[in-house]
C-alpha cells in the first residue's frame, strides 16, 4: 500500500479550499446554501452521522453543499462499512462524499542538540461517507419522518433563552451591530428595527460570536482586527460561520442577505483563502469551537441541543 504523502494532505486542502473558492467567486455564500435553496424544505439541521452525533467545523460545510448538489432530503450519512454493519448496503453506482478527520500524534524528535523532545504533528484525513438515500436496506428509524418544525414563538423564546444564558452584556440603539472588545460588550439596533425576529436572532449569534474571542472566553486574538484587513477578514468569516452554526443549533434562519458592512469581505474572504489553503478548515474550526463555547454555558438544562 502506497504511503501517504505530504502532497497527499495538501490536495484535501486544496481540493476543498477549491469548492469553496469556485462558490465565493459566483457570489454565493456556500454556508448559507441549506437555507437558500429551493429543493431544501423544513427545519435546516446539522449534518449527523449514523449514531445521530452531528458533524462539526468544515464538515458541516463539506455536507451541506453536498446534499444541496444531490438534492438529498436526509441530513444522515455513513461509511461503506457502518451501512454493512446495520445489514444495509450502499446501491451500486453510487458515489461518496468526502469528510475529514483531523488530528495530531506525537513524535519524539532531536531538537538539534543531541536531545530528544516530543513534539505534536498535525494530519488531516479523508474519507467518503454516503448519504442513507443512497443506501437500502436501513433499519426503519433511519427513514422515519424529521421532527416537525417548531412553532416559531416558541424557537424563538428558546433563542433568548439561549443568549440569555451567556451572560453577555448586550445593549441596545443606534444603527449598527457591533462587538466591541475594549468594553466587552454587544451593540444591537432595537429591536423593533429587525425585519423580524429571526433577523434580530440571526444578527445577534454573529455578534456573540465575536464575544467569544474575548481573554477570559476562547481567547481569539483580536488586537490586529482594526488595523489588517486580513485578520478583519479571517474573524468576520468565523463570525459568518458560527452564525450559520448556531442558527441551524437554534433552529432560526441566518441572513441570507449579507449586512451592507458584511457583504465588503467577499473580496477579502477569496484573497485570504486563495493565499492560505488552510483558511477555511482554521476559520471553521474557530467558529466551531466558539458555538460550542456557546453551548457550554448554557447548563444541563440546554444540553439537549448542544452540537458536538
């Protein structure tokens, strides 16, 4: 069997960071694509694997673009080998999607000096998962109906509930929407100036998003945001993310039309991503540790629609 090569790795990146590009130029936000696509209808969810534990980071990305392209209804998918597993099996002629896997394993090394230091290498790891309409033979709970959408009174009262929870400072007036890390606190517009309450909602979990950079949270650093337009770039599009990712937690529609000061980091967001392979799987990775940060505060009481 060939051995895996570094030129192997760097392909993932560059395959994926590829796809994302080729939407990016087209002007579509391929983050947003669940929720603007006509063929799509109910409640949008995060992809889950067989076991019903949700995907994560650029996954989620990877597999909603995916099942948009093929028009899949099913937001489950599995490995060849998990569909045999539960007696199933994949139709011929079918093909895969891929998902990744990244992680890290330690390596003793000489530091130059005749010592040996133990040090942690990065790997990232692709394989293919089938979506269950691409499989017979399932056990009946994988085709049993989706959950019906929730009233959207009570989805949004889960959504204050949910930032509520936070404790995080929110005010209120004024035009714009802002986190601002010298105060550490969130600027929202009344909230009466939202379209409606999921606009409110879906602009409040950017901010939040931002909110959890701060020292005492995360600790995403934000000291060159004002000042570089790439890093301004780089926390606006793990904001866009993380948004995305708690919307589809909390069951509310993101902005579809991107805000007048968003919609200026189009440009940014290809030349960030043109420049750097590893852009997109780092920004995901960030927003995705931001809504689970997010999730964590929320106690026992909220665990039901936490996101692994």
């Amino acid at each position: 069997m060939r051995k895996k090569t570094d030129t192997d790795r760097t392909d993932i990146y560059t395959r994926i960071t590829h796809l994302i590009i080729e939407d990016l130029e087209r002007g579509v936000r391929p983050w947003m694509k669940p929720w603007s696509a006509s063929n799509t209808g109910g409640r949008i969810t995060r992809p889950v694997r067989y076991n019903g534990l949700p995907y994560s980071g650029i996954n989620v990305l990877l597999l909603w673009s995916e099942q948009i392209l093929h028009g899949f209804t099913a937001s489950t998918w599995m490995t060849f080998k998990q569909a045999l597993e539960l007696g199933a099996s994949v139709r011929k002629g079918e093909t895969g999607s891929t998902v990744v896997f990244a992680s890290h394993f330690t390596k003793s090394q000489s530091d130059g000096n005749g010592n040996e230091v133990d040090r942690e290498i990065p790997f990232l790891k692709a394989y293919t998962v089938f979506n269950i309409e691409q499989i017979d033979g399932l056990p009946d709970h994988y085709h049993q109906p989706s959950e019906p959408v929730f009233d959207p009174v009570v989805r949004i009262e889960a959504a204050d509930r949910f930032f509520r929870n936070t404790r995080a400072l929110i005010r209120h007036g004024g035009s714009q929407a802002y986190y601002s890390p010298v105060t550490d606190h969130i600027q929202m517009p009344p909230f009466e100036t939202f379209r409606d309450a999921t606009g409110y909602v879906a602009t409040l979990s950017h901010e939040a998003t931002h909110w959890t950079a701060h020292s005492s949270r995360i600790g995403r650093d934000l000291s060159r945001y004002a000042k570089d337009k790439s890093e301004r770039a780089r926390e606006e599009l793990i904001a866009e993310l993380g948004s995305c990712f708690l919307c589809a937690d909390l069951g509310i529609v993101p902005e579809l039309e991107p805000r007048p000061d968003h919609a200026a980091y189009l440009q940014s967001w290809l030349r960030v991503l043109s420049d750097d392979k590893r852009a997109i799987f780092q920004t995901a990775a960030h927003a995705q540790r931001a809504v689970s940060f997010l999730h964590d505060l929320q106690g026992v009481a909220e665990s039901g629609i936490r996101a692994a």
